[in-house]
C-alpha cells in the first residue's frame, strides 16, 4: 500500500430519481477532488435509492436495475469520474442475463469500470440474488477490498476480505436509526430531521447516541482493529422512505480509531489520508498470523443462512401484528 487521500460520503437520496442522485453524487466528488481525494466513497444503491424496494415485485425491482458495466448509470459515472479525475464507488440494482437482481457496488476511474461488488447478504427484497464471492482488487497502488452493509456484521467477511490482502475495505451502507429491541434505539422522528435548521441539538443528540453513532462504535472500530485495515464507512443521510438515517460518513484506521468523520446534518464528504506504515505493526495484522484454522470445523459446518436484521423482524412484527 501507498500513502493516499480517499474520502467518504452521505448525501439524502431521492428515490427513484437516478438523475437527482448522480448530480449530488457529482457534487460531492467534485468537492472530495477538491480536498485532494484520490478515491470517493458512496452509500449502498445510492443511484436508485434503496429502502424504498423492499415492497416491489421482481418485475418492478428488474425495471430500475441495470447491466453492469454498460447500463447509463456506469456510464454517467465514468464521465464523473473523468471530469474530476478521481476514482468513484458507488451502489445500484444490477440486473444479469437470467433476470437475477443484486445490490451491486462498482468502481469506475477515468477510464471506464473497474470492477463490481455484489452483496453477500442482500434483505431488503425477498427477490434479490446474493453475491457469491470475496472481491479484493489493486487500485492506485493499494490492496482494496469490498463488502456491503450487513456483510460488515458478520465478522468473517472482513476476516477474509483482510486475508486476501485488502489494507482497506470499504462499506457502503444504509443503516442506523432503525427499529430495534437494543436498550435506547430506535427511529427518530421525521419532524426532527426536517427541524433540523431550527433544532440542530436535538437532531445531533439522537445521531450520535444509541441510535446512531454509538451503536456503529459498538462494532464497527472492532473490524477494522481485528483485521489490521482501514475501514471507509459511507451512509445516507436524512428521509429514506420510511425512517431518518443518520449519516456519520468515516474512516476507521487499522487500531480502529476514527481518522476522519462527518459531523454535518447535511449531505457532506470527509477526506483522510490513509498511511501504509500505521499498517505494519497493528495488532490486526498479528491476530491474522495467530490464527490455527485446524480448529476451525465448526466455521464451516452446514446450515441454512437466514439473512434477516433485527429492525426487518421489528418491521414485520408492525405490519402484522399478533391477533
């Protein structure tokens, strides 16, 4: 790895609106070039919106996914990316030859596409295929990998991504503010996002406590410190469908420190520049080396995989509840 800049981004989606979403995801590079950012990070299905599909028919979700890497939105971010001259990571529904739909994540340089993610453990619509393989590529000079939201909460996706030798991995996602059974989370009031300019203090509150920011701190530091990487954490910001999410774009360096973070009540992006000797000597990259996979059977024994985040189950308990 080499010393670089990457920043990472939130911006409040508009569902549906793919042209609205490239002209802030526009934005938001041209002022991560302007910082002096190599590479810039944005949030899972940031280009159609997300939360949005989880009630759509496969027809439906098939009508706003598309090919990758020749659908127009890889195509608009190719031309963002030449404009600024900068690296772009973005996410949107792609759609494949036999009709299979996935949450997908591409990078794109000046030059054209540069590789895609598909999400391991995709939810939010029952019709959506899961990924089926690790992605770890070289950009820039660095050893960068790939994983999407929930993936992030099991730890052995980071554990592998890190041993097939990324130093960074990036994590778009959306996420936070969700209903859950966690002692003080939970949503927060759409009023309160739209009150922001009057009441910033309450707004601030309920992002950075257990709703937000201190549940991300219960985990998130942990994966970049077990595996001895750089996490880039994007996420959208403000109304997403049906709840308010809350942000808090950073990057976590290898002790899972947070080097950079976003503290606007806005769309914004952060910049930090990423060190390869705070790599060398992190505990993370000790663990890796401690492991004894002889012990490890039970890793790997078969069971049914049932994707299915607490705030779905709080969704579903509300929509149909016990008679």
């Amino acid at each position: 790895m080499r010393e670089i800049r990457v920043g990472t981004a939130q911006f409040e989606v508009r569902d549906g609106d793919k042209a609205k979403n490239l002209s802030r995801i526009r934005e938001l590079a041209r002022r991560a070039g302007d910082m002096g950012a190599e590479i810039v990070s944005f949030h899972e299905c940031c280009i159609p919106g997300y939360t949005w599909v989880q009630g759509m028919s496969k027809e439906d979700l098939l009508a706003i996914a598309e090919t990758v890497p020749d659908g127009p939105s890889v195509r608009e971010l190719t031309n963002i990316a030449r404009e600024f001259n900068i690296v772009l990571m973005a996410g949107l529904f792609e759609r494949d030859s036999r009709g299979n739909v996935y949450n997908c994540y591409v990078t794109v340089d000046p030059d054209g596409f540069v590789a895609k993610f598909r999400k391991l453990h995709p939810f939010v619509n029952p019709h959506l295929t899961p990924g089926s393989e690790y992605k770890v590529i070289e950009l820039l000079g660095c050893r960068v990998g790939f994983l999407i939201c929930y993936d992030n909460n099991l730890a052995e996706n980071v554990r592998i991504t890190a041993m097939m030798g990324a130093d960074i991995v990036f994590m778009p996602h959306v996420t936070g503010c969700l209903p859950s059974i966690m002692p003080g989370r939970g949503t927060v009031d759409r009023q309160i996002w739209e009150n922001r300019h009057e009441d910033p203090v309450r707004l601030r509150q309920e992002f950075r406590g257990p709703k937000g920011r201190e549940w991300l701190m219960r985990w998130l530091p942990t994966r970049a410190y077990e595996n001895g990487v750089y996490a880039v954490f994007s996420n959208c910001i403000g109304w997403d469908y049906d709840t308010v999410k809350p942000g808090l774009a950073m990057i976590l360096d290898p002790f899972g420190e947070v080097l950079v973070e976003s503290h606007a009540l806005a769309d914004d992006v952060v910049v930090g520049l990423l060190k390869p000797n705070t790599l060398k000597h992190t505990p993370g990259r000790r663990y890796l080396r401690a492991r004894r996979p002889e012990l490890y059977g039970k890793l790997i024994e078969p069971q049914e995989s049932v994707t299915l985040p607490g705030w779905r189950m709080e969704h579903q308990a509300a929509r149909n509840p016990a008679r």
